[in-house]
C-alpha cells in the first residue's frame, strides 16, 4: 500500500505543477485551457536541452521553463493584448504544440524519422533520516527532486494567494479588473505575467515527464495530462491544497490502472487506461458543477485599462 501511494504522489507531480500554473492564469482571469501545449514543449524543451548540454539536468529543466513561458507569452500575447476567445487560443497552442514538437524532432533527425533521445532519470533523493521512519518515511520523503520541488511550490503558491500583496493583486484582477486599475496598477499585465507564469510553471510540469518519469521524448507524451490539470484545478476550487488532492485521486487512478496491468486481467490496456480519464469526468461532474469561477474569467479587457 505505502508503495502504491507513493507511486500516486510519483504520478501526480506533473499534474499538480501543470495545476499550480493553471491557478496562476485562472485566477488573473484566463482560462488556463492551453496547459497539455504548454506541458508538451516543456517536455521537448528538457529532452533536446539535456541531451544537447551532454546530461546537464538543469540545463534541460531552464529550457523546459523558458519553452513553457514562450507559449504562455503567446497566448498572453493573443488572448489578453489582443481580446481573442481564451478557450479557442488555449485549444489552437494545444494543436499547435503537438505539431510544432513533432516537427522538430524529424528535422533534427537526419532520416526524416523521429529522433530517440534517451536521457538518464534524475535520482530518487532519499531524505536522511527522515526516509527511515516508518510507514511515512519511503511515502513523503523517499522521491526524486522535483517531487519535492512541486511539494514545496504548492505550499509557497497557497502563501503568495492568500498572505501577499500580489496574490491579492492576481485575485482581483480575476474577480474585479477596474478595481486593480482604480488602485493605479494594470491589470492588463498583471494577466499577462500570470500567463507567462503560467507557461514556465506548466512547462516543468512537462519537464518532469521527461527528466524524472520517462527519460526521452515521445510525440504527444503528455496524453491529456494538461487536461487533468485543468479538472483538478477546477475541482479543488482554485486553489493549490485542493488541486493536490484532486490530482492525487487522478494519479491513483492512473497508478491502479499501471497494477491491473500487471495482474494479467483479459481488459484491453486502452480501456485500463482510460480510467484516470473516466475517474476525471466523474469527479468533475460531481465536484466541479458547484465551481465558482472568477467572476471576471474570459472577460476582455479594454486596452485603455
């Protein structure tokens, strides 16, 4: 059991980071739909930089953070400077992010194929001492570093929303915009900063993939994990703590799924896999219709804001 949970937290650490950045955007007043996008190039991003700096893990995981906030200056760019519909931007770099990645790893290929690049994964970081307790021990602090990176982001995230200035900035902007203007600030780039913000802490989510989980690169890897995230965030209420749980549930599931695999049962493994997914819509029909958005999310701004 202790093993399963902590494959869950394994499992739901890129989930929960995709979900942290998606808060940051929702909460600005942007629907965060083009997470599986931003997800996808942070993925690539840390795959070509680690290979490319000949196994530097950092180097990969800068790549992976600039990658995701270039898509989410894109969007910011098109979505909030220019007015466009926030559900159509989202879906279109979603598209575009499975193609553009695509793309490039043939032409880096020299037989027009997609390239394997095979990096090694980033070490599980046992915490001395406290790795030893009982029961908690190989469950909370037995686990890679960026597992621990996303664990300590989720506390800080529920800090900066709640007990700082910015955070209150970022809540008004998507509750109240001419409030923030009235208090001599823009809220025009205050979403636009979110999103960013949200591009680079997505495309670490995808990073983890990559650097932490797989170890190479594959077309589409992220398989709807972006789209998790936005359910969880929905389903936690906006909120870092409630996303966590929520994407704990999500990675259980996709961890029994990974068991019942390996228990040989006579199910098709494309209908195993859809369980995460089918947990997902449930959960979100259940929990999420009684969701409060930001009650200015997807509202233009005028530019004279």
């Amino acid at each position: 059991m202790i093993e399963f949970l902590a494959a869950s937290i394994r499992i739901a650490t890129p989930i929960l980071l995709a979900g942290l950045g998606g808060i940051l955007s929702e909460r600005a007043g942007v629907f965060a739909v083009g997470l599986e996008g931003m997800m996808l190039i942070g993925a690539f991003g840390a795959a070509i930089g680690t290979a490319m700096s000949g196994g530097d893990a950092l180097a990969g995981l800068a790549i992976a953070l600039a990658g995701g906030a270039l898509a989410g200056l894109v969007v910011a760019i098109v979505a909030v400077r220019f007015r466009a519909d926030n559900m159509v931007t989202g879906l279109s770099l979603n598209i575009v992010a499975v193609g553009l990645t695509s793309y490039l790893m043939r032409i880096l290929s020299a037989s027009g194929q997609p390239m394997a690049i095979h990096n090694a994964l980033l070490p599980v970081m046992p915490i001395p001492l406290l790795s030893d307790l009982p029961w908690i021990g190989p469950l909370l602090f037995a686990h890679p570093p960026l597992t621990y990176l996303t664990i300590v982001l989720c506390v800080l995230f529920t800090l900066l929303l709640k007990r700082t200035e910015i955070g209150l900035t970022l809540r008004a902007t998507g509750e109240n915009p001419d409030v923030v203007f009235a208090s001599g600030l823009n809220p025009l780039k205050v979403r636009m900063l979110a999103v960013i913000a949200c591009g680079a802490v997505a495309g670490l989510g995808g990073a983890v993939l990559t650097t932490q989980q797989v170890g190479t690169f594959t077309d589409g890897m992220t398989s709807g994990r972006g789209y998790l995230a936005l359910a969880a965030l929905i389903v936690g209420r906006w909120t870092p703590y409630g996303t966590a749980a929520a994407c704990l549930v999500f990675a259980a599931a996709e961890a029994l799924q990974y068991r019942l695999q390996g228990f040989g049962i006579p199910v098709s493994s494309y209908v195993m896999q859809m369980i995460p997914y089918l947990i997902g819509l449930a959960v979100l029909a259940g929990l999420g219709r009684n969701a409060h958005l930001p009650a200015a999310i997807g509202r233009p701004l005028d530019r004279r804001l």
